[in-house]
C-alpha cells in the first residue's frame, strides 16, 4: 500500500527516501484515497514502500559528535572534575570491565556494586561507554524500597542493531498508526492510546521487521523541556520492537530501553513506581523479504520502559536451565578456572561449592547471561 499523509510532510521525506522495491527517487500523487508518497514511475511500475537510511546520529547519538562536543557535554553534565578524571575514556569502546566500573562508581557512587558490575559487564561484551551515554544507572521506588536498573538509550539500540550493517526505515515510519492499520493489526481501533508504527529493513537481505508501540493518552511524560512527547516514547517502544526482531542476536537480553531526553529528564529524581498497561504484538514473518501481520495476540509484561522496571524487580524462582554437561564440557574447553570467582563477582554467588549448586542458585535472567557470557568465548577463542 502507498504511504498516505499531508503534502508538507510527504515531500519532507520524498527528499532523503527512496523506494523500496527498485531504490530510485519518490514522487507524490494523488487518488480517491488522497495524497500518497510512492516510486517517481509508480503510474507504470506501481512500487510501493519508502526506505531511509537510518542516520549516523540516529544510530550514535552523542558519540556521533566531535570530541571538543562531547567533552562541554560531560562538563555540563558531569562538572569539570569527574569530566578531567574520567577524560581517559572518552571515546574508548574497548573497555575492560574495571575501566567501565570506575566510570559508573564516579557517574552513580550511590548505585549499587551488584548493578554496576552488570553494567560493567554489559560495557565489556558489548563495546559500550557511560560516557557516550550508551548506558545508564536508573533508581526507581517501589513498595519494597529503592532498586536500581541498567537502562540503555534508544541511540545504543539502534548501533548495537547497525554492527551488523546499516539499516533502514520503511514506508515513511516511525509515525503514528492509521486507523485502517490498527484495524489489520489489532482487529479494532484504541482510542485510549498513541499507537505508533516503526518498519525497519536490512538492505542486504530485504528482510523487514515490524514493531508496535504505544503511551497511553494523558499519561505524564518525562523530558517535555528537552523536546521528548508522548509520540516520541510510543515511537521509541516500536522501535526497540522492531530492531529486537531484525537484529535478535545483537540485543543485550531483559535490559530497559528509553529516549534519551526522557532519561536526562529523570536523572538525580527518583523514579516512582508507575501503572503499568498492556500491549499487543503483531507477528512478523521474514523469510521472504516481506512482511506478513497476522491478527496478534494480547501479551503480558508490556514492552515499556515501566514494565522493563517491573520485571527487573520481580522475584523469580531459581532453577537450573543450563544444561550441566554442556556447561562441563565448555568450562573444560575455556580452561576457565575462575568462573567461580567470576559468577562471586557478578552476582554475589557463594565462592565455594559446586557448581551446579551456584548455578541453580541463580535466577533465570541471570542464568541466560551466564550462558551467554559462555557462548560468547567459545565463539571468541574459536573452540
């Protein structure tokens, strides 16, 4: 179907779009339907779809600027004396995960030690720099007192899903939903709710993927002053949706994602325990290149950054998911002698014991990362 809207805002994005199907400029037309954005020869080829090239900002964020920028950012952010003492790190993706504790000690001292050796961890695996604002230490308060989360901009979302090449944004999206895609969608129209759409496609394969998200109707919003809307957090939910489906294997497992400007909106306030809403998932097909929404299922917990929040803070029952003579056989392999040491390290675990007894004893987010951790340097040393 072609992309439909008002004029003005068709020929903003005829100007850095292309079409999809045969990569050559758009053009807009008219029909009983009204005005739509399609391929310049769309009267004899009838191409349909847009494709933009997602931008080196919009993939970087901050790290995109030049040094001197980044620095007044952090001065301002910071103070000259955390900015002079953590200078050493600027720009660096290579951080061991001491270095990456030692930037989250001086950026949240009053986090604590368990999160920021996630954090550090999550630094470490994935090339990524607090000071870039690639992660963040977030408070929020609930029944049970203070907890805190490792939070990740929506900027490091979309690098972490541009690693493995560049991406795009299809049929003029992020925007909000129509009423007629609402309907294919979701079988009806939610009028409580900012719906929005984001279709991202890798132009190597064709494949699309397609994310859904929501905010509800006037629900507050964080970070008005610094251009953030309820648009822009529905859009954010949609996104980090549809790059967790076209780049599945690049996305940090049960980490909270938000905008940017929500969380400088948040930084040093406490944040409080907030309703949590229900959301509903389309499913996407992509092994031809092409998109296929089926009438969608209600889910629980919603992809928002409340509920993210919520599940970090429910308590789950430890059992054991790793298979333990995989998990022999690879601690052989890796001749990884201290992974007692290490689990002691990153999760508070017992130091001594079995270790099928420490593993257990881990919940299942945590041993999911474990296993992950494991993958990873098997895939690293090549064994």
């Amino acid at each position: 179907m072609p992309v439909y809207g008002e004029y003005k805002k068709l020929n903003r994005s005829r100007l850095d779009s292309r079409c999809r199907v045969c990569g050559g400029p758009l053009n807009i037309f008219k029909d009983d339907k009204g005005t739509f954005l399609a391929c310049s020869n769309w009267t004899t080829t009838h191409h349909e779809g847009t494709t933009r090239e997602a931008s080196e900002y919009e993939m970087k964020g901050i790290a995109a600027l030049n040094l001197e920028t980044r620095r007044e950012y952090m001065e301002a952010e910071h103070g000259v004396a955390k900015t002079q003492a953590l200078e050493k790190y600027q720009g660096v993706l290579s951080l061991t995960k001491q270095e990456a504790y030692e930037i989250l000690e001086t950026i949240w001292p009053g986090a604590p030690p368990t999160e920021k050796n996630r954090a550090a961890m999550l630094c470490k695996s994935y090339q990524l720099n607090p000071l870039m604002k690639h992660v963040y230490l977030m408070p929020f308060k609930s029944k049970d007192g203070t907890t805190w989360a490792t939070v990740l901009g929506i900027a490091t979302t979309r690098l972490l899903a541009a690693r493995r090449g560049a991406f795009s944004y299809c049929d003029d999206t992020p925007r909000v939903m129509t009423e007629d895609e609402q309907k294919k969608v979701f079988g009806n129209i939610d009028d409580t709710k900012l719906w929005a759409i984001v279709k991202v496609q890798d132009p190597k394969t064709g494949a699309v993927a397609v994310g859904y998200g929501f905010w509800p109707k006037g629900a507050n919003v964080y970070g008005t002053e610094k251009g953030n809307t309820a648009f822009n957090m529905a859009c954010i939910r949609a996104e980090r949706q549809a790059l967790g489906r076209l780049r599945p294997g690049e996305m940090p497992m049960d980490i909270p994602v938000m905008d940017e400007a929500e969380i400088d909106a948040r930084q040093g306030v406490t944040i409080r325990e907030e309703t949590t809403h229900k959301a509903i998932e389309g499913e996407v097909v992509e092994s031809t290149g092409e998109v296929i929404e089926e009438p969608v299922k209600e889910i629980s917990p919603v992809t928002t950054a409340d509920q993210d929040f919520d599940k970090l803070k429910r308590k789950e029952t430890p059992k054991l998911l790793i298979d333990m003579g995989w998990l022999r056989e690879s601690l052989e392999t890796l001749n990884w002698a201290d992974v007692k040491v290490w689990l002691n390290d990153m999760y508070q675990t017992p130091a001594k014991g079995k270790i099928a007894d420490i593993v257990a004893s881990l919940t299942e987010t945590q041993q999911r990362e474990f296993e992950k951790a494991i993958k990873e340097r098997l895939e690293l040393s090549g064994k």
